[in-house]
C-alpha cells in the first residue's frame, strides 16, 4: 500500500453507532504514511490503535486483546494473505474480523482475500466514511458474539444454581443472539452496499428483489422463517459481480462470447464468498447466489442443473430477478412495461422458470405490481 494511494482526510467524523465500549484496532502496514492516516482516522472514532509494520510483529501483538485487524496485502517478507492465514490457525482468534487495505481489485485477488479468511477489504484510496461503515458494523458482529461466548460460560457456571439466576441467564443470552442476528444482518446490508460502489442502479433493485422475493415464498406457502431467509437473503444474489470488471458490468450494449462467459462467473464468485459463514442467512445467499440464472429446462448455468433439482429459493429469485431487470432502464436496454414483462415471464413457462411459481407469479400480479411501484431506483 502506497501514501500516495490514499485520501486525506479534511475533517475526520464519523458516529461509534451502538459500540458500548472502546474498542482496539491492530493497523498493520509497511507504510508509515499510510499507519499515520489510518491511525488518525481511527482515533478520531473513539478507538485505541496499536501498530505493527509486518506480518510477525502484528502475531505477536495479537495478545493485546485486539478487536479488528486492518491488514495490508503487500509487505516484505510474510504479506497479508499470509498473516491472515495464520491467525485463522489459532482457535483463539477464529472469530477475529480481520479487513483487508489493499490497492489490488482483480477477482483472484479479493477472492483470495476471502479465502485467507478476511471478513471484508477497503479498495484504495481510502474513504473516512467506507472505513467508518465497515470497521463498525464488523465490531458490532464481534462485540455480540463476544457477549454470546460470554453469557453461554455463564449459564455453564449458574446450572446449578437457583432457577431465577438461571432464567436471568437465559434473558441475557436472548439478548445477545438478538444482537448478533442484528449485527449479522447489518454486515449483509454492507457486503451488497459494496455492489452499488459499482453499479448505483442496484439499490433500488436490490430492495424490490427482497420484496418479490418473499412475496413469492409466502404464495408458495413456504415456512414464515424460510420466507424471512429467502427475504434477508436474496439481496445477495449478485454479490459475486463485485468480482466482474466495470466494463463488462457497465457496457452499453452488447457482449462479447468471452465477455459473456465472464459476466456469467459472478454466480461462482457469490458462491466463494459466502462459502465460509455458518450463518443461516449467508448459506442461503449462498445458494441463490449460484442458482439464480438456473432454467427449469437445464439451459442456464452455470452448472446447468433442471426441474426441481434447483433450489426452490433459486427459482423464487430466478423470477423476482428477471421482471426486475426487464422492468428498469440497464446500459444494455430499455425498460420494459410491467406487462410486457410480466408477458415474457409466462413465455418462460416450463422452460425458464418453474410452471407453478409462473401460476403464483401471475395470480398474484396486482401485488407485484405494486412492489414495483413503492420501491424506485
């Protein structure tokens, strides 16, 4: 990482939100520019910060009770992928987030950020506001699942004691579970904010999919907490194009074979990185990620999988996800009426989408109309 990479800040102001205590942030970096910038921006925000100017010093200070780690990629002699590597090794620190700072934007490398086990990473140059948003909403996620660990020792401790110590236990842990879902939920709302950094028509789009979405799953008469999933979830499934270069994503008009091939591994890229997480609600990302441009016929990708093979939640955004985008202005076409496009979905019948959930989709048209009316771009 390169000073001259990154932006000075003119004020540095940014709200701790909920944090309910000060938190220390390990700044891992070879530049001293660079650990001097981060190193005013984070204790502008209320935090502690301690230095480490490679890979071996920053594991040695790991013992500090670090709550986040801010790691640049490229350092002499143990770079980032490396230090990240070996602090996932050590069960004490499975759970420590851990960001990568990185001036790097190709695919293969913020693929193998996520696989070096990074929670996120910040692009240069650096933004006060990106860096506040991210380093929050991961200490938030920490900081209750810290209070989880912390009121499962203690139930572990009070079992034997008297009943309404326990309870008071349980109402605490209640609690925490609460915050951890919410935090969850909040590091969900960021990794799809990193998609509209590229491409500012999702965020209307990204909302309305969430809502046909679990339109659709309540009409199939799915369960209310598979509903709730497939609707926290579904936002997600174009995480992958976070990884598909801007002049592919943006062109106006149409693409090459090879742009298309390249367009289409935003399903896999998904699928990586959300591969990693045991929560309920990014497995399901997860799915829909890699499903959604499956067709009931087997023509879709990217594994060409048929019928009721795919994923119900798949299909369910199969259809939320192309009315959308026949319905909205893309660099590559117009907008389509809703009845136009509702008219192509019932073409798709038996060939793109599932017959049933085409007979759902049509039945239940007034609705959807109107989720396309509240929600706009």
């Amino acid at each position: 990482m390169h000073a001259s990479d990154t932006k000075q800040p003119e004020t540095i102001k940014f709200s701790m939100n909920n944090l309910k205590k000060i938190k220390r942030i390990l700044i891992v970096d070879d530049e001293d520019a660079v650990r001097n910038l981060l190193l005013e921006i984070l204790t502008s925000f209320g935090h502690e910060v301690e230095i480490a100017q490679n890979g071996y010093e920053a594991l040695s200070k790991l013992v500090l009770d670090i709550d986040l780690v801010m790691l640049d990629v490229e350092m002499p002699g143990m770079d980032g992928y490396e230090v990240a590597q070996q602090i996932r090794r050590r069960p004490k620190f499975k759970d420590l987030p851990i960001i990568f700072c990185t001036g790097m934007s190709s695919r293969k490398d913020r693929l193998r950020a996520v696989e070096a086990g990074g929670n996120d990473f910040i692009a240069k140059p650096l933004e006060i506001t990106e860096i506040g948003v991210r380093t929050t909403s991961l200490l938030n996620a920490k900081e209750a699942n810290d209070q989880v660990k912390r009121y499962q020792a203690e139930l572990e401790e009070k079992v034997a004691e008297r009943t309404v110590d326990l309870r008071y236990a349980l109402e605490k842990m209640i609690e925490a579970q609460r915050l951890l879902k919410d935090a969850s939920l909040d590091t969900i709302q960021c990794l799809v904010a990193a998609i509209e950094f590229k491409d500012t028509n999702t965020a209307g789009h990204i909302k309305r999919i969430s809502q046909l979405s679990s339109l659709l799953a309540r009409k199939m008469k799915l369960s209310p907490n598979e509903v709730e999933l497939i609707q926290n979830a579904s936002p997600m499934h174009d995480i992958g194009k976070i990884g598909t270069p801007e002049n592919i994503l943006l062109k106006p008009g149409e693409l090459s074979i090879d742009e298309t091939k390249l367009m289409r591994q935003h399903t896999i890229f998904g699928s990586k990185i959300l591969t990693q997480s045991n929560s309920e609600v990014l497995k399901i990302g997860k799915v829909i990620a890699l499903t959604h441009h499956e067709k009931w016929d087997g023509s879709g990708y990217p594994n060409g999988i048929r019928g009721e093979d795919i994923p119900m939640s798949g299909r369910i955004c199969a259809v939320a996800d192309v009315f959308d985008a026949l319905t909205n202005v893309r660099p590559y076409k117009r907008a389509y009426s809703n009845d136009e496009a509702a008219e192509i979905i019932n073409d798709g019948c038996g060939t793109h989408f599932d017959p049933k959930l085409v007979e759902i989709f049509t039945d239940n048209i007034d609705e959807i109309f109107e989720i396309q009316d509240s929600i706009i771009n």
